[in-house]
C-alpha cells in the first residue's frame, strides 16, 4: 500500500514545502510556516476541485428535479427491486444524470487527506514520508499551532495545551459541518413534502451524524489534519453560502428571497432585466426551455388568393 501512495505522499509533501519556501520571504517562525502551509494546501486543492463542486451543483439540482419521477418508480415496482433498479437507471441515463456525482468532492479529497494524516503522523514519529526528510522534517517536527505539535493528537499527547487546541480545533471542524448541512437544508432544498422527499431525508441525517462522526474520529487526528480538515470546511461552508445567495436551486427558500429582491429593483422573475437580456445560470443546464421574457419572431401568415 505504502509503494502505491508513494507518489501521492511526494505529491502532498511536496506541495507543502513549497509553500513554506514561498511564506519564508516574509516569516521565518517555523509555526506560522508549517501552519500557513497546511492552509495553502486547502486552497490549492479546492480551486482544483472546483470543476467537480459544478458539478455536484447540478447533479443535486438533476436529482431534486426527478424527485417526482424517482418516488413513481418506487411506488410502481414497489414489490420488484430488480426492475426498480432498472428502471432508475434508465432515468439517470435519461437525464444524463448520476447520484454519486454530489458526492464527488468528498471522493476526490480523500486520498489527499489520508496522504496528509500519513506525512503528518510520520512527522510525529520521526518517520520520512516524500519529501519530509532530514532538516525538512527535524524543522516540521517542532513547528506548533497556538502551543500544539502540528504532528500530536488529542490521545498521543500528554500536553495540557495540545488537548485545549485539538479540542477547539475539534469543535470548530463539527460545528462547520453541521453549519454547512443545515444551510443547504433550511435555504438551499426546494420546499416539498418531508416525509416522501428521499433527498432532503438523507440531508437531514448527515446534518446530524457527519459532526458526530468527525468529533469522535478527530481525537486521533494530529493538529495538522485537523487544520486541513477545518480550513476546507470553512471553504466549503463558504462556497455554498455563495452559490444559494447568489445562484440558488429554483423553489428553493433563497431562491424565492431572490426572486423578492429582484422584484423590489425591478427586476423581472424569469431572470430578465429591463433592457429584455436574460441571465444565464451557469450551474443549470444550458439546454433550457424558452422563457417568457424572450420574444419569438412573429410568424408570416400567407395570404390567400
């Protein structure tokens, strides 16, 4: 396992120690460097994640949208699970759509957060991992954050000041989680039936068993992870904040806030402004059905002889 992840632990370390080549023009405490490198790490991933957060957009707003169809298929071959499963297959491939997609994010960074657990508990143990060798290590394995070895976890250290960190820094990494989820719940989902709505079920249940799981997993992550972990969290919470403020699902909460606000700037609902342009949502389908506020060309009618 160690030979195949090898190139991953290069990758990860390596990506590290540039940006603390990078912060050392302007610091020269090891802390702040190993800290603000960690955080680094976060942002270069997430801007490379991008891509896929787009697309888990729309895969989410595909699944909301076939809600309806998906509950259907349910109740008519409720009794065959088989042909159910055919059958929403063949709906997915329909609409061009796929369930896993939302999850594909989370996917993406976890071979770079295992990758970081591993460098970072090598760290703690004195064992090289990448590019985390000789000076580069022996600097990273005293480096701390508010008094707290990046390398330590809450269990590990017998230090009063670690566990006072790693619990905060726990705290903070569910409370994110839970902010996140419920943010999506309550502003970001479109009003429908609770008790038949599969979506917004399973929303609500990761609202609630995500933080419970990362506070009681965080015990046994060093200081580092725990930054990482939080620094994408707070990305997260704040990537989303932006996409329902701003490009909310369609019968959702925000999107009916949005569509007051327009209404008060005189703005149109279908999205027209005065001047008859319509915005385009980058995050829906591009293969829309004509809106109200766009004018069809008037049609000549033949004359008759």
């Amino acid at each position: 396992m160690g030979t195949i992840l090898n190139p991953l632990y290069y990758a990860v370390s390596w990506v590290l120690v540039t940006f603390h080549s990078i912060f050392g023009a302007f610091t020269k405490n090891q802390s702040i460097l190993w800290s603000l490198s960690i955080i680094g790490l976060v942002i270069l991933i997430r801007i490379i994640l991008i891509p896929l957060f787009v697309k888990q957009i729309k895969s989410q707003r595909a699944m909301t949208a076939l809600s309806p169809k998906m509950k259907e298929i349910q109740k008519r071959y409720k009794d065959d699970r088989q042909k159910q499963s055919e059958e929403m297959m063949k709906l997915y491939k329909e609409h061009k759509t796929n369930p896993l997609a939302s999850c594909l994010p989370i996917l993406a960074q976890a071979p770079i957060f295992f990758a970081l657990f591993t460098v970072l508990n090598g760290i703690a143990h004195n064992h090289p991992h990448g590019l985390m060798r000789g000076s580069v290590l022996a600097q990273a394995r005293t480096a701390k954050f508010f008094g707290a070895e990046l390398s330590s976890t809450f269990l590990s250290s017998p230090n009063t000041t670690t566990k006072i960190v790693t619990v905060a820094l726990i705290l903070a990494m569910s409370a994110t989680t839970f902010t996140t989820q419920r943010q999506l719940l309550v502003k970001g989902m479109p009003k429908t039936d609770d008790s038949n709505n599969m979506m917004l079920q399973q929303q609500k249940i990761m609202m609630y068993i995500f933080p419970v799981i990362f506070a009681v997993s965080g015990v046994n992550f060093p200081v580092g992870v725990l930054i990482y972990w939080g620094t994408t969290n707070l990305w997260t919470m704040g990537q989303q904040f932006y996409v329902i403020k701003r490009n909310p699902t369609p019968g959702s909460p925000a999107y009916e806030e949005l569509q007051k606000k327009r209404e008060a700037k005189g703005v149109k609902n279908d999205g027209a402004n005065e001047g008859g342009t319509v915005a385009t949502d980058p995050l829906e389908n591009p293969e829309q059905p004509l809106q109200p506020s766009q004018r069809q060309q008037p049609k000549k009618k033949k004359k008759r002889k």
